[in-house]
C-alpha cells in the first residue's frame, strides 16, 4: 500500500478546503505544488499545497491523510467521519460530550470527524451539511459546514423512537446504499432478537439463561414452575429502568418493580392475581421472562461484568475494556444509574476466584468475543463496536445477559481513551486510508 501525507486542510467561513499543510514529519512523499483531489467519497477539487498556516481568525483547519490514486495526478483525501445523530432545535441532539470526545481523538490521529443529521444529508451533492468542533475559545461552539460526503459513518442516533423515524431511517438506507460509504451499527439490538440469534448457534446457547417471551402463555407458566426467581425485561429496555423481579416464597410472590422513580415492592399469594398483576405492570410493551441467575457477590453484593468489545486497526474483535457493576442495597441490577457502583475488575476477580483469576479472566473475553462475532453474523451488517452484560456464578459459570449496539461511555478511565483510540483506528482501517497500529 502506498504511503500516505497526513497534513491539514484550511478552510475558510467553513464552506470550502483553500490550502492543504502537510505536517512536516509524516509526509514521506514530496506533493505537487496544486492538488488535485477527492474529498471524502466525490467531492473534486483543486488545491494549492502551501507550507505554513495563516494567522487568520476565519480559518479553520481539518486533519487528513492524502493517498494517490491509480491516476498519477489525483489524490484521495480523507477520511471524513461523519457522525450520524438526530436533528434538534437549534442544532443536534445527542451526547455531545461523547462528541467532543471522539473529535478530539480523531484529531490526534489525523482523521476529521464532524457531526451529521438527516436534515444536512442531499442525496444528490458530493456534500453534506453538518456540524465541525470550534473548541479553541473559551466557550465551545458548534460550526455550520459544508463537508464532503463521508468516508465512514459512525450511527449514534440517540434513542430507538428517533432511530425508527421516517427521516433517521432515510438517512441510513442512503449511507448503506452509497457505494464508497461504511456504516457501521446501523440500528439498536432488542433483547429477544439477540436470544434468538444466539439459540442458533452450539457454541453461544449453553451461555443463555432460559428466557420466553412475556406473552402470558403456557410457556411463561412452565418458566414459573421451574424458577424460584424470574426477571420480566423490556425487550426495548435500558440502563434497568422498567425490569421486574419475581421471587416465589412460600407465602406467595414478591414483585419488585425497578423504575425511574426508585423500586415499588408488591406481594400477592396466588400465581392468578400474580398473573393480572404482571400483565398490567407490563401493558402491552414487550418483555422478555428470564431465569434469574444467582450471581457471584464481592463483599455480599451480587455482581456481574460489564465489557466494551471493538474492532481494531485490523478490522478484528478486541476487548477492550471489562467492567465490574456491584449491585446497590436492595436492588434488582447493577445498572449504575439504578444504585449500582463500579468496582475494579482485577480486585474483584482476584477477591472472588483467588487463584483462578487468570483462568477466569480469560474465560470472560473469550466467551464474549465469541458471542459478538455470532452476533455480527447473525445480523448480517457491520458492527464495530457493542458494549456486554455477562453475568457469572460461584464458581465460574457465565451467562449472557444483553448487548448494546450504542455503548455508553465506560468511566474507567483506561477504558475510555482506548474506546476512543480503538474507534478512531477502525474508522481508518475501514477507509484504507492508513494501516493503523493500536494505541
């Protein structure tokens, strides 16, 4: 592979490149006096080389990396990275802290990226108006632009309803479609879909607690006789909210309902009023019933393991990060926002197996790796990133609980930077723009 020129584009009220900088230590190829080059995926333009950046306050400069093309006097540049999140009232919605973040990251690696809504996408142009990170004041402040169609779109739409309108919907067909496009994450995963896709497969079932669809069934009946303990979890649900817990006692049932406003706890005597009780808890949204797992506990509070798995700079599923979530006083999850805290994983291992941390450390990353390939597979789209929720027993024995197809942001602060790192190497491998090493 040729080497690239990583260097700056400057632009000018943020509407067109007027000059390209290449950095002075990673330009391994004299470039010619006037470029000519395609932006992103089409966008053709002719622009001067110039050795030094202006002290001008309306200029705004981008990192890029310039690759020749099999047309000795035409380059490619890139790669744009475009954000996919919804629109808002005055610009976006979505994490913009988590933005900033990645921005920042990419800038460090030489790779723009910039923030995209339905709204700034014409099928039609070699453009797309969207939004660049004006952070060098004291306030910061998102910018107007006008940048080349995507070489890479990374979905980040920000909840499920915005996500399945017409408009969010529209934008990603047209990425997909797009032949020089990568996008990758193109939709959030439901909880019994992702049960479905791993019951297929003999290596990932034995990892599955016994789960059914809440549907008021003969199967849900069979699930109570089994179980002592059942959890109810909205097949659409996040971060715990909404999950009812079942225990069977033997003076009846104890329901504990988990919701925004704190935990609501019920007991009833007979399994029918149970039954009616459940069903308007649940009304009419999707819910999955689950076996409940006794989980292993650290310093008498049950725990299980959060992980972040992402392709690297090869285009290959990493672990990058594992996670431990100590369940709060009387709650039903670990979920942090539902009184759960983090723990450090190496102490809590170590704590828990002794001798067998090793050994079960690597168990951990290798039963989730194997999932988010099957997973990957089964959905038959490009994934580059999922967040995991592994539980695990006593002695050793893991499940698989769920997975989240747009991560929140791990607050390990190792994990966090790799996170970053990691994404932005994948946005380059998927571009071909640079062979990238790991961070």
């Amino acid at each position: 592979m040729a080497l690239a020129n990583a260097g700056w584009f400057a632009w000018q009220n943020a509407t067109t490149p007027v000059a390209f900088i290449p950095h002075p230590r990673y330009s391994p190829k004299p470039l010619p006096e006037q470029l000519s080059v395609i932006l992103g995926i089409r966008w053709k333009a002719k622009i001067p080389v110039v050795q030094k950046r202006t002290s001008s306050s309306n200029t705004r400069y981008t990192p890029a990396w310039i690759l020749p093309t099999s047309d000795d006097d035409e380059y490619r540049a890139g790669p744009f990275v475009a954000i996919l999140t919804s629109d808002g009232n005055r610009d976006f919605r979505g994490n913009k802290r988590n933005f900033i973040d990645i921005i920042r990251m990419g800038r460090k690696l030489g790779v723009t990226v910039f923030v995209v809504t339905p709204r700034g996408i014409n099928p039609y142009t070699s453009s797309v108006r969207g939004y660049l990170l004006d952070d060098h004041g004291e306030k910061i402040r998102w910018i107007p632009a006008t940048m080349p169609m995507p070489n890479i779109v990374y979905n980040r739409i920000p909840n499920r309803l915005s996500e399945k309108r017409h408009e969010e919907q529209d934008a990603i067909q047209f990425f997909l479609d797009t032949p020089g496009i990568q996008l990758f994450n193109p939709s959030f995963f439901d909880k019994w879909t992702l049960y479905e896709y791993l019951m297929n497969s003999d290596e990932t079932q034995p990892f599955l607690p016994e789960t059914v669809q809440w549907n008021n069934g003969t199967e849900c009946r069979q699930l109570f006789q089994r179980h002592p303990i059942l959890f109810l979890k909205p097949v659409d649900g996040k971060a715990g909210l909404d999950m009812i817990r079942i225990i069977r006692k033997p003076n009846g049932y104890e329901v504990i309902h988990q919701t925004r406003n704190g935990k609501k706890r019920y007991h009833t005597t007979q399994l029918k009023s149970l039954w009616q009780f459940l069903e308007t808890l649940t009304y009419h949204r999707k819910y999955i019933l689950q076996q409940g797992i006794p989980l292993a506990t650290y310093r008498n509070r049950p725990f299980d393991l959060r992980l972040l798995l992402q392709k690297d700079g090869t285009g290959c599923w990493q672990v990058t990060g594992l996670g431990i979530r100590v369940a709060g006083q009387d709650a039903i999850s670990t979920h942090v926002p539902m009184g759960g805290s983090i723990a450090p994983a190496p102490e809590v291992l170590r704590d828990v197996f002794r001798n067998r941390q090793s050994e079960i450390q690597e168990a951990i990353e290798q039963t989730a790796l194997k999932i988010a390939r099957h997973i990957e597979t089964e959905k038959q789209c490009n994934l580059g990133e999922m967040s995991m929720d592994l539980g695990i027993e006593q002695d050793g024995r893991l499940w698989f609980f769920e997975a989240n197809a747009k991560p929140m942001k791990f607050d390990e602060p190792d994990i966090r930077h790799l996170s970053l790192a990691r994404l932005i190497h994948y946005c380059l491998y998927l571009s071909g723009f640079k062979q990238s090493k790991e961070a």
